[in-house]
C-alpha cells in the first residue's frame, strides 16, 4: 500500500510539477542572485525542467467479459437410500480487468509506434499501460542522457490476479551506461531488483550499427532454485504427522472399531470383500491399497482422523489427509519459508551485444545479454541452488546437501530480444519480434510474427 502512495505521489507530482518549475526557473533567471545560491538554484530548476521534458504521466483502466463457467454440482447426501442430495454451485463469473498508471520518459526508436497525447487521433495512439515497447527491453535506447519507467498495473487475467511492475531510471553516456530498477511479473511468478554498470563501444568500421557492452550486474531476488525436500528436510525424515501438527497448527485424533478388538483389547485386521458377479470377493491387491493407510487393502480397525484449528472435522484417514490435504498445506508452508528468507544477492558479469539498422523497406533491431558468472553473497542465493541442482544430477539426496559459503559459480542467465520487419512490395509485409528472459531457470517470453497484404483492387 505504501508503495502504490509513494508511487501515485510521484505521479501527481510529475503532472502538475513541471510547469511550476518552469516559472520559478524563469522568475529566478530575471532575479539577481547574491553569492552562490543563484545560480546553484536556478541549475537545479533547469536540470529539473531537462530532467521532466518530454516525459509523459498516464492511468486508465480496462475490463473484458469473463471467460464462462458451467455450474458445479456435488452429491452431499443420500447415497445410501439413492435418493441423491445435489448442491449446485454457479460458475463464479469475474470479469478480467487491468489497472494501470505511471510515467515515462523513454526514447522512441524509428520503428515504434508514436504514443501520447500529441500523437492520439493523429495516427499514433495513447499510452495505457498495456504497450511493450522495445527500448522497455533493450539495454541502450536510441537516445543519450536521462531516461526513466515507473510501470504498474494489478489485474485478472482468466481468474489469475496479478501485479506486474516495472521501475527503472538509466542514464546513457558516451561509452558508459548505468542502470537501476526493479521489475515484478506476477503470472510468470518473477520479481528482481538490479543494478546495471557497463562500458560501451560501437565501432565506426561497423557502420556504427553494432553495439557492444561489458560490465557488471546485481540482482536482488526471492529464493529460487531450492524445493522443499532441501528447504525443510523434517517433514519427510520423521515423524511427518507431528510435523503436521506443529507446521500447520491442526489435530490427529485415533478412533477404533469396537468390532476389530477382542475382549482382551486386541486388534485384528479383516479383509475387503467386493460383490462382483453375484458373489462376494476379496480385493485384488492389483486394483491398490485400499481406502487405510496400511495399504494391504485391509480394515485394520483404527487410523486417525484431522481436525483443523477450529476443531473442525476434514479427514477421517491418515492416507485422506496425506493425499488431499497434506500437498497443499505444505507447498503454503514453503512458500512462508521462502519469503522468511528474505531477499538473495548476486553480482554477475555481463556480456551485451546490440545491433540496430533501419531503412525505408526493412529494419532490424536485436539485443542480448550473457550473464556467465556470478557471485552468491547469501546462503540461498542461486549458486547454492546451481550446486543444489548438480547435487540431485549426480543422485545425491536431498538432506544430504551442504550449503557453501559466499562464492563466485557458473550458470548460464540471459535475455534477448528482435524487432525485424521488411516491405518485400508496397503492398506486402512481413514481420517478426519477441523477448525472452531466462533467469535462474525461470522463463519469461513473448513472440509474434504475422504478415501484412493490402488489396490494391481488382
């Protein structure tokens, strides 16, 4: 909540900040100024006005149909007389919708699409939050000096909710460029800080189309890599229904069978019988172990039964609870242990290559990004999960992985990107453009390609 009032602070300030700006700039520039206070004031008011120039605010909001559900239907009593007691349950029809607002300041390359306000109604469109521009993406834009992105929008998407963010101010040089942001994208389940310093060259031999950049890189980021077989070995290397009871605050009670108890109080188990064909059968050990957690396929008399904190009754087996509940209770319990953990650090080296070419008839623009070696500054950073991962390739087990220290490791993280488009006619056209990341083994990507013909007549 914080964050959406610093962010919307910030916003509103951008709206309405600039033109105060550029009069008190002006009223300062015809005052004269004593010492040194002058003319530090008025830089600071031309460097705000330069800083904000061009840079354009925005929020809207969409809303799409649903996408439609049938009803539901349980049987909730009556299966002993067949006379069924149906319970319906509608389909739960929620609009997908996105809200989104920030502010940009983001160069323009040849190929894109003109946005904003000058633009709307003139052959170019609105900025809405939803545009993917390519420069978002690419390492250097098309322009040197400040440039920035505060992006955020919350939405449904076919009864996904999500929050994608994305912040970022670069700064472009004549060979060195730097770069901070954080950026969220909640259906991919991916979220990472970073801090990006490199040098550049761009070869004039080259035709001043190919861009190179070495540097470094620190991401900040959840714990990823590590599953729960690692994160907690308890749950499965002891008694599992105490760690039950602890982790998920809820009750295992024993019941018995009267009728599987002699009169001295011992127990004795029966077999299953069927009635297939007219007569009564012992299950087949091949059709499985039976409803009881002794997976014989026998009514031993006893098992237990879970009741949640509420004292409520939602199992009435061990084997119930283990297959049904058990699942997701713990993947709920690892996930809280993960975000205990808190935020993971590494500093990797970065290797860029860009290429940027634009005609008349066919343009191309592609970017990537080899990060090869990296330093983890935490205990759960991803070079313990790389060493995880070789860990269970080499058919380790799980608790017996140990944790290194802060240490330099090799993975293969990158990103790339391409814009290509050609007019083989003036009627005709081809087009292709897609990203994609992959960051600790966790991709994220978008493609499109398609074909463009305009009927000329007949």
């Amino acid at each position: 909540m914080l964050k959406k009032i610093m962010i919307g602070l910030l916003l509103v300030s951008s709206l309405f900040g600039v033109d105060l700006i550029k009069k008190e700039a002006k009223q300062s520039a015809e005052k004269k100024y004593k010492f040194f206070s002058g003319p530090k004031s008025l830089f600071s008011f031309r460097f705000a006005d330069k800083f904000f120039k061009y840079s354009t605010a925005y929020a809207s909001f969409s809303l799409n149909a649903p996408r439609y559900k049938d009803d539901r239907f349980a049987i909730v009593g009556g299966l002993s007389t067949g006379d069924l007691v149906v319970e319906r349950t509608e389909g739960e029809l929620k609009p997908d919708f996105q809200t989104s607002f920030g502010i940009r300041k983001v160069g323009r390359f040849q190929y894109e699409p003109k946005r904003g306000v000058k633009s709307a109604g003139k052959g170019g469109t609105w900025y809405d939050g939803s545009e993917h521009n390519a420069n978002e993406s690419a390492t250097f834009g098309p322009v040197k000096g400040w440039e920035y992105l505060i992006k955020w929008s919350e939405g449904r998407q076919w009864g996904n909710e999500y929050v994608n963010q994305e912040y970022w101010l670069r700064y472009i040089g004549d060979w060195m460029m730097v770069k901070v942001g954080m950026t969220e994208l909640g259906l991919e389940d991916i979220a990472y800080g970073q801090a990006d310093l490199r040098v550049h060259l761009t070869p004039e031999a080259l035709g001043d189309k190919l861009h190179f950049s070495l540097g470094v890189k620190h991401r900040q980021h959840p714990v990823y890599g590590f599953d729960a077989m690692v994160l907690d070995t308890t749950w499965y290397r002891g008694a599992w229904w105490a760690f039950a009871e602890t982790a998920f605050g809820i009750d295992d009670n024993e019941w018995r069978d009267p009728a599987h108890f002699d009169e001295d109080g011992n127990w004795f188990g029966t077999d299953l019988l069927e009635y297939r064909n007219g007569e009564w059968v012992t299950l087949d050990p091949d059709d499985g172990g039976g409803p009881f957690w002794n997976d014989d396929g026998q009514a031993r008399g006893y098992d237990w039964l879970w009741r949640d904190a509420d004292g409520k009754l939602f199992a009435y087996t061990d084997r119930e609870y283990f297959l049904y509940h058990f699942p997701s209770m713990l993947e709920e319990y690892i996930g809280e242990k993960k975000k205990a953990l808190g935020n993971q650090n590494e500093t990797s080296l970065v290797i860029g290559v860009d290429y940027y070419h634009y005609g008349d008839n066919w343009w191309l623009h592609g970017w990537g990004n080899w990060l090869p070696v990296h330093y983890g500054h935490d205990l759960h950073a991803y070079h313990n999960a790389a060493h995880y991962g070789d860990h269970l390739d080499q058919k380790g087990k799980p608790h017996e992985f140990k944790f290194k220290d802060a240490m330099w490791h090799d993975w293969n993280d990158y990103d790339m990107g391409a814009i290509f488009g050609v007019k083989i006619q003036d009627n005709l056209g081809v087009f292709a453009e897609g990203r994609y990341l992959f960051y600790w083994e966790r991709p994220a990507y978008d493609i499109k390609l398609g074909v463009n013909y305009q009927f000329m007549g007949f």
